[in-house]
C-alpha cells in the first residue's frame, strides 16, 4: 500500500470513529431532557427536619427552606418539585442510585465528596453546642476539648465528625438518633449537644429544658451544598452550581431560610452574633 492511501486509510478510520462518537454523545439523554421529560424534579426529604424540611401527616405536603428551594429550581427547569423521603445518610444513596436527582444541605464534608458530585455553596453553615448550663457560654472549641465535658452527638453526622476533629479529649456519648442525644442532655447525661446553627435554633424552641445555644470559637463554618451523581453530565452539574450560586449571592436563599425559620419565632436577628449565611 503506498504511503498515500495509507494515510487516507488512517484519515477515514479516525473519521469514522469521530462519527460513532459524536452519535453515541447525541444518543446519549442529558439529565435536563430526563428531568424535563418525566416532569418533575426529585430531590431527598427528610422526615421531622425544620427548618429544612418536614411533611405533613394529613395533607402528606412538604414545607421547609429546602422545599422552597427545591420548588424554584425546579420553576427553572419548567417542571414540577417532587420530593422523596429519605434520610440524611440515604440521600446520598439516593442520589447515586438516581432514585433523586438532587440532596440538598449537604455539609460538605472530604468523604462524602468520595460519593457524590457537590455543587457550588447554597449557603454556609456552622457548628454550635446547646447547653443549659451558662458556663458553657463564650468557651472556645480547645477549651471544650476536655473530659471534664460529656457532650451529645447523632452518630455519623456531620457533627460527629467535628467532635473526632476538635474533641478528641473531652467524653462523646454518640448516639443512633439526634432525639437520645437531645434527651441525654434533657436528663443530665450530657453537658450539652452539638449541630449545626439552624438545627439548634429550632432544636431550643422545640425541646423545653435542653438549653441555650452557643457558638464556640474560632466558628466552624462549613458550606452547605447540592449532592449530584458523578455519572451525570456536565451542563446538569454547572447549572446546579450557577443556580446555587446566583441566589445565594442574590439574597434568595437567605430569604428562603428565613421563612423555614419564622413558624418557630426565630429571625434574622436572632442569628448567634459573628454567623454569616452568606459565607
């Protein structure tokens, strides 16, 4: 074969294997198309979780700052918001068995970005101690690194992980559920119990005697972002991102948080001093 048909030869190969790309890409549904033609976007729930989320029992309606979230993105897709209950360990599952497409406030912690795609921040969050015991107050994280303290803390949470980080000398009681938590500090078993800002706002105007929050220092502030499936494309992922970053630089997504906030009496100014939604 004479060296120009070898090279038209190898010309039309790499043309055809061009082709049969570009024609398994077009083949190939983007998670848009998907989304707009089942009609709905999916996202996790979690059951019993203001002011994030929480369904009622009667009418089986979901509310929450998520929701509304939830709601406007899909408004930008031109579907409907469907949310499917889950819990704060499965929604990443969830997400990666696309049983979701989305779980949103995630803490975005190194591990779980092993699982799951995160978009860009919908807002930050930080971590806080409820205690009924004033002394507690205005003490720093190495300070509360003590076994003089008994701390309570939902096993395998975000906040579990700040106790292996910051408190690896003072006595962890972790427990399966955030309620045994709760009621070990009601009892007197713990000294106080660690979640995040929003958790713990709601937490004391929900639970009578757990006590007043707190916000050790330096604050231990941590985004909150979108669990996304790996596998998906890349246009789904940017557009998740640019949505969670336009609102929250736009101010919607704090407006969205304070609404899931106001059932329970709790405003922008009852925010702990030196917190900052937007990062």
């Amino acid at each position: 074969m004479s060296f120009y048909k070898r090279v038209m030869t190898g010309v039309a190969a790499a043309a055809l294997a061009l082709t049969a790309t570009f024609t398994a890409a077009q083949a190939q549904t983007s998670k848009v198309d998907e989304i707009r033609a089942r009609g709905t976007l999916r996202i996790a729930g979690i059951l019993n979780e203001d002011p994030y989320f929480n369904k009622d029992p009667r009418t089986g309606e979901w509310r929450g700052f998520v929701v509304e979230m939830g709601k406007d993105m899909a408004a930008v897709l031109g579907v409907n918001l469907e949310v499917v209950e889950s819990s704060w360990a499965n929604s990443i599952l969830d997400v990666q068995s696309n049983k979701v497409d989305l779980a949103f406030a995630l803490t975005a912690l190194p591990t779980r970005a092993l699982s799951v795609s995160f978009s860009a921040p919908t807002y930050y969050n930080s971590f806080t101690i409820i205690s009924p015991k004033p002394e507690l107050g205005g003490l720093t994280w190495a300070q509360l690194n003590d076994p003089k303290f008994t701390i309570a803390v939902d096993l395998g949470s975000a906040q579990d992980q700040i106790t292996k980080a910051y408190l690896p000398k003072a006595n962890i009681l972790r427990f399966k559920t955030r309620d045994e938590a709760i009621l070990a500090v009601q009892t007197g078993k713990a000294d106080a119990i660690i979640n995040t800002v929003f958790n713990s706002m709601v937490m004391t105007k929900k639970n009578t005697g757990i006590g007043e929050v707190f916000v050790p220092t330096p604050i231990l502030s941590s985004p909150s972002v979108i669990g996304i499936n790996y596998e998906t494309d890349e246009v789904w992922k940017s557009f998740v991102s640019a949505w969670a970053d336009f609102n929250r630089r736009v101010g919607n997504n704090q407006t969205w948080i304070l609404m899931g906030l106001e059932p329970f009496g709790i405003t922008l100014d009852d925010l702990p001093a030196g917190f900052d939604i937007n990062g």
